[in-house]
C-alpha cells in the first residue's frame, strides 16, 4: 500500500510525498490518522538540522509522534477492534525510509502494543497526550516534592503546572516572553527578574536553554533539586562552587514511559487533568510546508495540529 507522508528530506526541507507501507502482521493494525502534532521541541531540532545523533535517525525521515487516527483493519491476533480510536506514539510503519517517529502520514501500520485507545470526545487535543505524558514522566502527581519553580510557559509547562495543581500545589513559572504568559489556571507566571525567592525546594526546567543551569542553582536552597525536562542540543554546563555550596541536586528526566502514557490519559478521561486551550493553530495536512514553519517561527504558536481528514 502507498500512502502519503510528510518527509523530511533534509534540515529546512519538509513536504509531503507517497511512501510505502509496510506489510500487516497478525497483531498490526491498519490506522486512518485524523490529526497529527507537530513538536516544537524534537522535530524542530530535526527540522533545523540541530537534533543529536540517535540510532536509526537520518534522512529522509518521516516525523510525528502525536498521532490521533481511527482503527480500520486489524490483525487476526489482534485485541483492538476496527472503528477504535487510537492516539500512535510514532510508528515504524514504512519501506524505505527512516521513520525515527514516523507518525506523519495518512495511514498507518503500527503494532496494537503501541497504541492506546482514546475517547471520540477528545478529538484533535489528544495529541497532547504524548507531552502530558512527558509531564507526568517529570512531575507524576503523587510525588513527595511537587516542583515549585517551572521553567517555561509552552505547552510542557502548562502540562507539568497543570499536573501540580491536581496534586494540591501552586508553581510559580518563568516566562521571559510576555505573548506566552497568559493562560495560566490558577498558579502565576511572572518574569524571572519579578521572583526574587531564592529558597526553592526543587525546579523543573523544560525552556531547553543549555545556559540555564547557574541562574537556577542560584535560586535553590540547600539540598534542592533541579530537574531537566527539556531537551538540550547544546552541552548543559554549571559552575561547581555555587552548586557545592548548596549541595545542589540535578535530575534528567528522560522519555516517558508506557506507565505515564496510561496514567495520563486516565487523568484525561476522568476530567481531572484538562488539555483544553493547548492546541493554538490548526491546518489541513495539504498545507504541511507551511504549517511546520510557522510552528517552529511563531511565537503565538503554542501547538500545531495538522488535518489529515481532508486528504485522500
């Protein structure tokens, strides 16, 4: 089967083109995608030529890995039903090119393991669920320190201050951009030179700023804790006598893990952790090119979606 994708044929080339699907084994499942999120993170790094060396990534690549579609065939072995829809974390479902993430494409093969059911109602905003589930990943709700400081006000942020609040607790976020800190629900998002507090238990950074590190010890009392949630494409660095002196901790959270992906979407069906007002700019899927630039140049684009619905 052929189906069409957006390929990444090289930093600062994107579009869309026909690939070949591969074929359908006993536990596959054949997914029509309704909508996919465009990373300001990852797939910016892969858009602008800047992402690290990961195994099997290269290009040409197929991108996405917040994938929302419908179920339309599945294996004879499989236990999802036709008609399902499912959220894809990314599939490697395609002959001849590199699918790093590979959720970008009118359909899909990808294993039923992958993939976790979603409510219809949820519709385009559960392809936040792969972010809320890197929040989850950095701050899970029932942890016995919830951060107090967040670094950051995209979409990450607003996830792990949104994940605070279910567990009882009012972050303080930085944002130095004064477009992106509107939206806050019920915590506060100031300018870091507006917070002189320098007592903070522990700090959650998802800004990506490989600089960061030596504002925010300064900033910790003794024995506190920083946790990198972002992703950095530049080496993270921090003078040692400021960090010595309050016995500094540092913390990397890395990719979230199926755990979090399934207690998060549970927070989403219950109704106790709302992805509304996350997703900010929308385009059919025939305009690929340029929804992928604005998401990475606009500053007012929180997160992109793509309509793969209108494309044959």
């Amino acid at each position: 089967m052929l189906t069409t994708a957006v390929i990444l044929s090289e930093p600062h080339a994107v579009g869309l083109g026909q690939v070949t699907l591969r074929a359908c084994e006993a536990r596959d499942l054949v997914v029509d995608v309704e909508w996919s999120g465009i990373s300001t993170g990852t797939e910016r790094l892969l858009w602008s030529g800047r992402m690290p060396p990961f195994p099997g990534m290269g290009y040409p690549l197929v991108p996405g890995y917040e994938t929302i579609g419908r179920v339309v065939s599945a294996g004879s072995e499989s236990s999802i039903s036709a008609g399902t829809r499912v959220f894809v974390p990314g599939a490697r479902a395609f002959n001849g090119i590199n699918a790093l993430f590979g959720g970008a494409a009118r359909r899909l093969v990808v294993e039923d393991a992958r993939v976790v059911p979603v409510p219809d109602a949820l519709d385009e905003r559960a392809t936040l669920l792969a972010l809320a589930a890197t929040a989850h990943h950095i701050a899970p709700p029932g942890s016995a320190t919830p951060p107090e400081l967040i670094v950051g006000h995209g979409v990450l942020g607003r996830l792990v201050a949104r994940l605070c609040m279910i567990a009882g607790c009012a972050p303080v976020v930085w944002e130095r951009d004064s477009r992106r800190r509107a939206g806050a629900t019920g915590y506060s998002v100031v300018d870091p030179e507006e917070d002189s507090r320098r007592d903070y238990e522990r700090i959650v950074d998802v800004s990506g700023a490989a600089g960061i590190l030596d504002p925010l010890v300064a900033r910790l009392r003794p024995g506190g804790e920083i946790v990198l949630g972002g992703f950095y494409d530049e080496p993270v660095q921090f003078a040692f006598p400021p960090a010595f002196m309050r016995e500094a901790r540092f913390r990397v959270a890395a990719q979230w893990s199926p755990a979090d992906l399934t207690a998060v979407t549970a927070l989403v069906t219950d109704g106790h952790l709302s992805l509304d007002g996350l997703v900010t700019h929308r385009m059919p899927a025939a305009q690929a090119e340029s929804a992928y630039r604005q998401a990475f140049e606009d500053r007012d684009c929180l997160k992109m979606v793509l309509d793969w619905r209108t494309l044959s």
